[in-house]
C-alpha cells in the first residue's frame, strides 16, 4: 500500500466531524483557570470572569453543534451558581482540615490534596451537567480523573461537606447520590450491578445518606442499595443490598501467620 493510500484510507474512515481534540484541551484550560478564580489569591476575579465567559463561549461553539440545542446562555446561569459552589467547597475544605489529624491548615488540603481537587472539579462539572451543557461536564470529570486516580461521574449528587481521603482508586457513578457529612477512604466503589445500554436514565448507583463512613477497598453497587444514616462501612466489604441507619458492616478474612524459621 503506497503512502497515498494509507492517506485516503485514514480519511474515508475519520468519519466525525465534530470529533476535535481542541474540545479537550480547551476544556482542561476552562477548569484550571476556573479553579485558579475561585481559589488563587494572585488571581483577580473580574478580569478572570470576563476570560472565562470568553472560554465559555468557545467551547460552547465547539460541543454545541445540534441545532436544536444552543447552549450559549448556559454561562450567565452557571455563573450564578459559582458563589454557591465556592461556598459548598468552603465547607469541604474545613471540614478536611478540621478532621484530619495529617491536614496543617486549609491552604494545605486545597493546594495538595486530590481527593479535594477531584471534590472541587466534580462541583464545578456537576452544574453544567445539570444544565445539559453536552461532553464539556465529562471532560472536566476525566482532568480530575487522569491527576488524582479518581473517577467522580458529572451526574452523581453530592451533599456537602464530603470527604475523600487519600483519594486513589475511587469510582462514584452518574446517578451515586451521596448525602451530607459523607466520608469515603481509597479504593471505594459506588457503583452498578451490571453494565447495559438499556439501563440509561434508570437509578443504577446506591445512595448513601448523611453521616456515612465508608473504609478503603468497599464496594457498594446498585441503584436500589441504601446505606442507612450514621452507619460505618469496613474495608473490603462488597455489599449489593441495603442497611439500616446505624449499622456497622465489616468484612473478617481469615488471616494465616506462620513462622518462616521454624
């Protein structure tokens, strides 16, 4: 095959049109300089407000391409939430700082914490989820995702404050809900029973109600799956149905310790 015909080959088959990487690194610069306006002390608001409307609209010229569906008058919508948000993640950050005994002050756990990182992102992709604004929220998910190894889908709703230590390893899916004052260690899952197309727009990720401490490497699938308020979650545990409020659920493995020099 000569060098023209792998070119027309490669042409024939790019068959998406709207199918632009641009969108993904426009969308990574959106959410840093988003990140850098609500938090950055150096970073003036105004002047960043303006930039951000500008980027907005960019983007929105970019992922709006059905005509039916013009998405430009998202930003001003979205705009009044920040304070909101900017809120929300207030309190997140102080209840981190004020709980973990390794935190040395709120400047810490903004600046080098991931699992705060992915909770701030996730609340600012959480709104332009809900307004229908199309792939931006799930790009903004994935540069979480891809920096801090944790995998919060846009949809999933999030009381507030949540933590996340240490971060690594977590899955919550699209329709997760999770109440307030929620604890979750590494290697949690929030997820489905089983993947199908055909369980779109269906309740497929547990709730978790308020006061809910869920330890490393837990499992807890499906949409009909409730943990109970004020109940602790050990690590380990695969649990596919629910528990009532106050529960205690730990997984015991037989653990074997022999001496090797006998």
């Amino acid at each position: 095959m000569s060098t023209n015909d792998v070119i027309e080959s490669i042409k024939n088959q790019k068959r998406l049109p709207n199918l632009k990487f641009s969108i993904r690194e426009k969308t990574e610069a959106f959410t840093k300089n988003l990140f850098y306006t609500l938090f950055d002390a150096e970073t003036p608001v105004d002047k960043n407000i303006d930039q951000l409307g500008k980027d907005f609209q960019e983007l929105a010229n970019l992922v709006c391409w059905e005509p039916e569906k013009p998405c430009e008058d998202i930003w001003q919508q979205y705009l009044e939430e920040l304070p909101g948000i900017l809120e929300k993640l207030n309190k997140d950050a102080n209840t981190i700082a004020g709980n973990d005994p390794a935190a040395n002050s709120i400047e810490e756990v903004i600046l080098s914490y991931p699992g705060f990182f992915a909770i701030a992102i996730h609340r600012f992709c959480h709104a332009f989820y809900n307004f229908g604004l199309p792939l931006v929220p799930r790009l903004m998910a994935e540069s979480a995702h891809s920096l801090t190894g944790t995998d919060i889908h846009p949809g999933a709703k999030i009381g507030t404050p949540f933590f996340i230590d240490h971060a690594t390893g977590v899955v919550i899916g699209e329709t997760a809900v999770i109440e307030n004052n929620v604890k979750i260690y590494q290697g949690v899952t929030l997820g489905a029973l089983y993947v199908d197309r055909n369980l779109k727009n269906l309740k497929r990720h547990p709730t978790i109600a308020e006061n809910v401490t869920i330890y490393a490497n837990a499992s807890i699938l499906g949409g009909e799956t409730h943990i109970g308020a004020n109940s602790i979650i050990g690590g380990n545990v695969w649990l596919t149905s629910s528990v009532p409020k106050n529960s205690m659920v730990s997984h015991t493995p037989q653990i074997n310790i022999k001496n090797t020099t006998e």
